[in-house]
C-alpha cells in the first residue's frame, strides 16, 4: 500500500519499554530525515518523519501512525500478525524496526496481548474439539472417572466449561482471581461424591486437563507466524494462566466435592442401605437370618437383579420416587413372590433385586415386556437369577456388566440388556478397560474398523457370517440378502482388514462382538 506524498508518518516510541530502544528511533528520526524515511518507504518520496510527542513532530500535517504495537493504515488497524502474511509495507516496517533492534539488542515489536487475544479466540472457536479431546485423555489415564451417560454428559459440560473459562479469561485479559468454576464444573464433583469416586481422581483429572490443553497451545502457537521471542512470551502467558486457573477453581471444585460427599453419606446412612453394600462387598461373615432381618428381605430365595437408570434424565434431577415406583411395580410385572428391594446408587440410579422362591425361566423376558409396554421405562440392566448371598451379589454384578455395555455403547434412550443376551458377559469382560479394547480392535480389524457405514455394513455381515459356521446359505437367510452378496461383501471384509482370517479367526470374531455390543465406542477415532 502506497501513500501519498506529504503525509507526515509518525514513529509513535511510547510503546517501546526499552529506554535504548526509544533513542535509537529518536536519532535516525532527527539525524537523517531521509534515512528514516528508507525505513518506511511505503508511503512515497515525499513523505517526512517525526516522532510522536517531540519536536519532531511537525504540526499541521495529515498523519498516519506507526505503533511497535498497532499499526493504523488508512484508517484501518491491524492486531500484531497471527497465522497472516503481512503487506509489503508491513514487512518494510519490521525490516527497518529490526534493523533498530539489532541495535537495542530488544524485542518490542510484538503485541503480546493481542497475539493471545486472537490465540484464545480461535481456539475458543475449536472448543467442541477440544474438549472432546482432553475428555478421551483423562477418560483413558482415570478409568474411575468414566461413568454412564448423565456422568459422561456432566464430565463433558465440565470440561468445555473450564476450557471456555480460561480461555475468555485469556482472551479478554480477566485476572484468574475473579474467575469462579462454572456451574457444570460443580455439578459434575457433586456427581463424582455420589458415585464414591475419590477426590483424588478428581484432582487427578484437573492436572491431566491442564497438561493436554497446555500442549495444545503448544501445537497452536508452534503453528503460529510469530517471531521465537514472542511465542515464548505468549507461551509464557498460557502456562502461567492455566496454572492459576487450575489452582483456583480445583480448589473450589474440591469444597464442593467434600460438601456434597458429607451430605450424601448422611442420606446413606440408613442400615438397610449400608447393610446392602456390606452383603455386595461381601468383606465380613453375615449371619444371613440377621441380614434378612435387618434388610427385610428373603436372602435365601432366588434373586434377579436389576440396574436402573434413566439415560435422558438431568443432572440435577432426582429420579429416585420415580425409580423405586417402576421397580415396584416391575416385581408385579415379573412375577416377583416378595417385594423387590431397592437401594439408591444416585440420584439418577438405582439397584434392585426381584426375589422368587424358585427359579424362573421366564423372568428376564416379562421383565423385557414389561419394559416395552411402559412408555416412561427407565433403562435396565439384568443379572441372571441365583439363589443365596451368593446369588444376590453375583446377580447383582452380571446385572452392572450389562448395564456398563449399554452406557459404553451410548445406546440411544431407554434399553434393556441382559447379561444371559448370548455374547454379552463376553464382550463386557473383553472391554474391561475401553481404552484399551479400542486399540486391540484397530489392531485386530485393521481398516475394517473404520468409523462409517460401509464399514459397519462389511462388519456385521462378516459377524453373521461367522456366527452361522462360515456359510453363505445361512447368512444370506438371516440377513435376508442373496447369496451372492454376501459372498461379496465377506471378500470386501476380508480385503478391508488386509489379510485372511483363517489364522485368528478367534480374535477376529471377539473384535467383531466387541462391535456389536460397544458400537462406535470401541472403534479407533475417524481417520
């Protein structure tokens, strides 16, 4: 951009701190008029040279300003540069300015402030992203810190809310000691206290959270065009900010995790609810008439157990009135000989177990019924019916493995699984660990793992296809398709995973499974 001749440049040098600096401009400015007019040649021959607030500042003249700090070209400012290539008179300044530099042995030139202003804006406008990211990083290190789907909800609210926190604190300058956490933040360590989640995890989590955002301002401003000093100043900056933003607001979140904790152990402290986990924990020798006494409850009947939750429910609801009512009238449903016994897992979730004097059969499919003809059911996760203490906590355990593979496998609204449905306990007891059971199944499938629908379609059949003993006829008739496709679409499946399956057919058919249940969650990220 070119000027015209006359128009007086002024060098403004208030924005220069360094005092050695500021007589450099000063001198080549009052020393050699046109040498420092070279420095900006943009704006034409005929243009003079002044520095702002001297007498080297003729007045009476049309001004354009040059700040170190901002540059107003024509009316129009332009922040220090990020990730932008500067115009031709843009680079002539910080030529001429550097070559000042060399001498003052400083960097100056830079807006620090403005360079993390727009930092923080864009990755703001990444905070979706970003989020999930730094989710998936403590998720897999705390595996404490999974939880169903109204915790994950939580734990995902929490973390797009502190990162949008400190980065408006960043981006707008706000001193950390008047930022307070936000709401989502609180409830998620309420939610956290309940589910005996301990307070270390959540520390844990809110340092792992700040290292992976720390390196992803690394990435951002190593992909930034900004001279070295100033990304380490910027740098600086960030890390400084999260540190005391994670100091503060840990801090916060732990008095209310402490609070919440307090008052949820006392609402606990009823026998029957402490009794009940002390059978589940199964760490003490029970006298089990005692405990039918105590828990009002026939222990030497058979149990079904049952997981209750409602996925849709709100963070800060309390769905136990209704949760108790259905399990109630669920046992009617059932068949239950007794009523069922109900203990609060939450306030979202509940336990309970359907006592029968005698096995049924049938018990897991009026459950379903049940379920199905109700339109406010809750999701349900169900044990296998066995008869004793043992039988009550082992029912109880098979009845959480189904539900952990409903809330792993984000089944949409309320679902019904069984730890008897065939594969279940399988796939529950492979992905122990989802972490790891996602990186066994990339392995495992190769680019048959892939996150779309070609892939799923390859992969069920493959699945059935195995399922019926390896013939065409039979999947063809289960999956109501021609014989010929799929015939094809075995082959394409085979191709897609890059080698046979003859040799780990095994593997290959629990990676499927693993599929079938977890869905989505056990597949590698989109590539």
């Amino acid at each position: 951009m070119r000027h015209e001749p006359g128009v007086l440049v002024v060098v403004d040098i208030a924005g220069l701190v360094d005092q050695q600096h500021r007589n450099a401009v000063h001198d080549a400015v009052s020393t050699s008029q046109p040498a420092a007019a070279s420095l900006f040649g943009e704006f034409g021959a005929g243009a003079k040279v002044g520095v702002a607030g001297t007498e080297f500042e003729p007045a009476g003249v049309r001004r354009r300003i040059y700040s170190p700090f901002r540059h107003v070209l024509g009316g129009e400012t332009a922040h220090c540069p990020v990730n932008r290539h500067p115009d031709r008179g843009g680079r002539n300044y910080r030529r001429g300015v550097t070559d000042l530099r060399r001498d003052a042995e400083y960097d100056a030139e830079f807006d620090v402030d403005g360079c993390i202003t727009e930092i923080a804006a864009r990755m703001n406008e990444r905070l979706t992203e970003l989020a999930s990211d730094v989710l998936l990083h403590i998720a897999d290190a705390i595996p404490e810190m999974r939880g169903d789907a109204l915790t994950t909800e939580l734990f995902r609210a929490s973390a797009e809310g502190n990162i949008n926190t400190v980065l408006r604190a960043l981006r707008y300058h706000i001193a950390v000691e008047s930022v307070e956490a936000p709401n989502a933040a609180l409830e998620h360590a309420r939610r956290l206290a309940q589910n005996d989640v301990t307070v270390n995890a959540l520390v844990r989590s809110y340092r792992l959270g700040q290292s992976r955002v720390s390196e992803l301002v690394f990435d951002t401003v190593r992909m930034t065009d900004i001279p070295p000093t100033a990304k380490v100043a910027v740098l600086e900056r960030f890390t400084a900010t999260l540190f005391q933003y994670v100091d503060r607001i840990s801090q916060q979140v732990i008095a209310v995790y402490e609070e919440e904790r307090e008052r949820w152990l006392e609402g606990q402290n009823s026998i029957r609810a402490v009794r009940v986990r002390e059978l589940l924990a199964g760490k003490k020798i029970v006298d089990i008439d005692d405990a039918t006494t105590s828990i009002r409850y026939p222990l030497r009947w058979h149990h079904l157990a049952v997981v209750i939750w409602y996925p849709d429910a709100r963070a800060d609801g309390d769905e136990l009135p209704r949760l108790q009512r259905f399990l109630s009238e669920l046992g009617q449903g059932a068949g239950a000989a007794a009523k069922p016994l109900f203990v609060a897992e939450n306030r979202v979730t509940g336990w309970g177990w359907l006592p029968y004097q005698e096995a049924k059969a049938d018990a897991v499919n009026k459950i379903r019924a049940f379920a199905a003809g109700r339109h406010d059911s809750p999701s349900i996760g169900i044990g296998m019916t066995a008869a004793g203490i043992d039988g009550f906590r082992r029912s109880h355990n098979q009845a959480q493995m189904a539900r952990s593979v409903a809330v792993a496998g984000s089944q949409q609204g309320p679902t019904v699984l069984a730890a008897a449905d065939p594969g279940l306990s399988m796939a529950a007891l492979l992905a122990g660990d989802v972490g790891k059971a996602r990186d066994w199944v990339a392995d495992t499938l190769g680019d048959l793992a892939g996150h779309n629908e070609n892939d799923a379609r390859l992969r069920e059949t493959l699945w059935v296809y195995l399922r019926c003993g390896s013939s065409y006829k039979l999947a063809s008739e289960e999956l109501i398709l021609h014989f010929n496709t799929v015939r094809y679409r075995v082959g394409r499946a085979v191709a897609r995973r890059g080698r046979p399956i003859d040799d780990d057919r095994l593997d290959v058919e629990a990676a499927l499974l693993l599929c079938q249940w977890y869905g989505t969650a056990v597949l590698p990220p989109s590539r």
